[in-house]
C-alpha cells in the first residue's frame, strides 16, 4: 500500500502524458490515412519549353517533391500524322513544349497549390501550370488542426508532467536522504545509491505502459469512444496497434529515465 | 596507513577548525583520538573518508591522497575503511543482516557470498538470533554491533569510529570496545576512534591524539 502510495505522485502524470500522446497518434493516424486516401485526388501539369531538369525542383510550398513524371505527347502527333508530311512532323516534334506531372510527398491545401502555381511561373523555362484539385480542403484543414491541437496539448502535459515527475523524483531523494547518504559513505555510485528510486521510477513507468497500452487497446477496438461513427465513412481508421505501443513504451521509459538521470546529474553535482 | 602533513580543516574559510595537523598512524595500530566537544575531532575522522575537503596540507590514506578526492577516487578509498557512527546508521529500511550486507555488495561480492559473510559476521557479534529483524527493533547496544559488524565485512585496512560506544551503557560499550579489540590483534586492522572516554583495561597497546585548539598533540 506504501508502495502504491509512494509511486501514485509518479504514475498520474506519466499516464496523463501517455494518454494524450496516445490520443495524438489516433489523431496522427486518422490524417495520416485520410492524407493517402485523397493523395491523388490533385493533380499539377506543366508544360515547359525545353526539356526540364527534374533534379532542380525538389521542394513546392515546404512539401517535398516525391516524382516528376513525364507525360508524352505522341499521342497529339499520332492524331494529326495523316494531315502533315514528314517534314513537318519532324518539325512539329521539336517544336512540341514538354508536358509534365507533379506529385508531392503530401496533400496540398488550395492556398499551397496556389502557392505551388506562383513559384512554378517564376521559372522562365515553364510556360503554363496548370492545377486541378478536388476540393477536400475542410475536412483536410479541421484535421490538421485537431492534429495540431492535440500535439500541442500533448507538448504541454509532456512539460507539466516532466516538472512533477522531477519534483516526485526529488522527493524520493529527499525521504531516501538517509540511505542514500549511509550508502554513499561505503562508497557507493550515485547511481547504485539511488537503485530503490530508480526501481520505483521504473516500476511506475512500466505500470503507466500497461494501463495506456489497455486504454489504446480498447479504444482501436471501440473507435466510436473517440471518433463518431459517420467519420468511419469518410475516412478509413486502422491503427497498427504493436507500433504505437512501441511508440508509447519508448516514451514511458525515455521520458522517465531523461528525468531520473536529470535529478541525479543534479545530486551528484551538487554532492560530489 | 594514514600520514597528515600541514593539513587544514574548515567549513568555511573563516576558522580553520584544524590548523597544521601533522600525524603518523601506522598500519595495525590502535588510536584513540580526544579533546573537548566542538574541538573538531569528528571533523578530522570525516575528513579520511573525504566527507570534509581539506582547505591545505596532504594526507594519504594507504598512500592515496585524500586532498581534493571525489568521483571514482573516493569511491575507492571508502572501499577500503570500514566506519561506525555514534548513532550507527543503519538503514532502517533494511534487515540486520542486509545491513551487514551492504558493503560486500557495494564491493562486488554476489547475493550468496555476501550473505554468508553477513552470517558468520553476525555469529561473530553473537547477533544471529536476530538476522531477520529490523535495526529499530534491536537494542541500542545492539544496533552498534550490528555497525560493528558491517565495518568489518569487507575486511577493511582501516576502521574509524566517531564516539562508536557514546549512546551505550557500559556493558554495551565493552562488548563494541571487545570488538575492535578482536579486529585489531587478530585481523590486524588499524583501528581510529574518536572518543571522550578511552576505555580503562583495554588490554591493549594503542597511541592516544588530542585536539586542542585546532593543534593536533600526541598524548601518548
């Protein structure tokens, strides 16, 4: 009971932490798969004078460039063949601008492709952009920004949560003073000195995983908990369940062992 | 070994608690250290085990240099001394025979090993009876036993003790007195005690030191 007590001041807001990083990666999750389910749902053509360096645009907007496909125009040749000699067939070839196809890593907004159109006609070289979208742009933005909210919601907690957990740290150094002192006297490392504090720390991280770890089992088994049932129409909503935990057990241990190591950085400074 | 040259104590830089201590302690030898409260005897015991920096001088213990000693070092050093407080702080949290455990295992020594040493130890105290049992739940007289026999676990070069038999009556007292009596003919550990009392009929040879003032004198 007084070890539940003792790690109670630990465990509540590590699992404050876990819960909302969990929340986020659900949030992640639902952009992520509404991202490459309209990912293609966009397209830019550009028609060039000669032919263009694909390796000279990388990056659109802050997106990274993913392919650069060119669209041949032997089609349009094909059509008027029989009408020209093979003359001005030839000519016609050279004179045919370049048409190419543009994808990006990730789904622009309309205020980026716009963005994307303007620095394209900067380029001499490019002589029309064209672009067309279907506009998810509502959904698209309200997600990115649930997204955003919940991340930064997960930053503060993260910030609270290191603060208390130090302070629970402290405390333990403070109740395990006389131990630690009688210890060091026999000359042993901080490190080993504080061993019961590191149990606790580690013990209450480990529980803070496995009640978070329950929680996102139940909620990826009952998305209606978290997300309405109608959304499950618009957007697919699949969790791969053994890599987000593996996210969250890294984030329980890190975070706790980053603050653990913090204090005794600082006990041993002040103490050595 | 423990050899002081021109050494200076302080808590802060204002007044030096021990001024120009010079002294010799060699191996298997029996010292007692006295003088008036306050005249800084615990200070100098604490400062062999670097719980006290020297502001000046050198002493080395087993040919270490304490002056300036921290991290891995010191570590080391404490290795190697076996202490008894007068309160003899023990880990309450922590059975008598964990207790006794403690620096074996600091030491390296595995679980078993260091519990079968803890066993012959507390044997050796006439304490087994009570292997199980927490320090607040022993005597006074037993508890400093207990800390006797944890200073001698890991078979140190040198036991310090501050006031070891202060807090005892005086059958307790000669039993802790009988101890480092034991450990200093038959396991031929330098013994250095800081005590008000040097106890009569020791039944031993050992050289007495006093603080007066800050100066360190050789009593006999």
């Amino acid at each position: 009971m007084r070890f539940l007590k003792n790690i109670f001041a630990f465990l509540i807001p590590l699992l404050s932490m876990l819960i909302t990083f969990s929340i986020f990666l659900l949030i992640n999750n639902v952009v992520e798969n509404y991202k490459s389910k309209i990912s293609r749902d966009y397209s830019i053509v550009i028609v060039t004078n000669t032919p263009l360096v694909k390796e000279s645009i990388n990056e659109l907007a802050g997106i990274k460039v993913e392919n650069i496909q060119t669209l041949p125009n032997d089609k349009i040749i094909t059509s008027i063949k029989s009408s020209l000699s093979d003359n001005s067939i030839e000519l016609l070839k050279q004179k045919l601008p370049n048409f190419y196809q543009i994808y990006l890593e990730i789904f622009p907004t309309s205020s980026e492709l716009e963005e994307i159109k303007q620095t394209l006609l900067q380029n001499k070289n490019i002589r029309k952009v064209e672009v067309f979208y279907k506009n998810h742009n509502q959904i698209y933005l309200l997600l990115l920004l649930l997204n955003s909210v919940s991340f930064i919601l997960f930053f503060i907690i993260t910030l609270f949560a290191i603060i208390i957990i130090a302070k629970q740290i402290k405390l333990w150094f403070h109740e395990h003073s006389v131990k630690i002192a009688i210890l060091r006297l026999h000359g042993a490392s901080v490190l080993y000195s504080a061993s019961s504090i590191l149990n606790y720390a580690l013990f209450s991280s480990f529980l803070a995983f496995v009640i978070c770890a329950l929680f996102l089992f139940y909620v990826s088994n009952n998305m209606t908990v978290l997300f309405p049932l109608e959304l499950h129409d618009i957007i697919d909503i699949k969790i791969n369940l053994s890599v987000e935990l593996m996210k969250i057990f890294l984030l329980s241990f890190c975070i706790s062992i980053f603050t653990i190591f913090g204090v005794l950085l600082k006990y041993k400074i002040n103490n050595d | 070994m423990i050899e002081a040259k021109n050494i200076y104590l302080s808590y802060d830089d204002n007044k030096y608690i021990i001024k120009k201590g010079n002294f010799t302690i060699k191996p298997k030898e029996f010292i007692f250290i006295g003088g008036n409260s306050g005249s800084g005897k615990s200070t100098l015991l604490k400062s062999f085990y670097g719980d006290i920096p020297l502001k000046h001088g050198s002493l080395k213990i087993e040919n270490q240099e304490v002056f300036g000693i921290k991290g891995k070092k010191l570590r080391v050093l404490r290795k190697d001394i076996g202490i008894i407080f007068q309160d003899y702080k023990l880990i309450n949290e922590y059975t008598i025979e964990e207790n006794i455990m403690i620096p074996l295992k600091i030491n390296g020594y595995s679980h078993e090993v260091s519990r079968d040493q803890a066993n012959k130890l507390l044997a050796h105290v006439r304490l087994t009876h009570r292997a199980g049992y927490y320090p607040n739940e022993l005597s006074g007289g037993e508890q400093q036993r207990v800390a006797v026999a944890r200073a001698l676990a890991h078979n140190p070069k040198i036991i310090i003790a501050d006031e070891p038999t202060g807090n005892l009556d005086d059958y307790s007292a000669e039993v802790v007195w009988n101890l480092l009596k034991g450990a200093n003919e038959q396991l031929g550990i330098t013994i250095v005690v800081v005590t008000h009392r040097v106890p009569k009929n020791l039944g031993i040879k050992f050289r007495q030191l006093s603080i007066e003032d800050g100066i360190i004198y050789e009593v006999s």
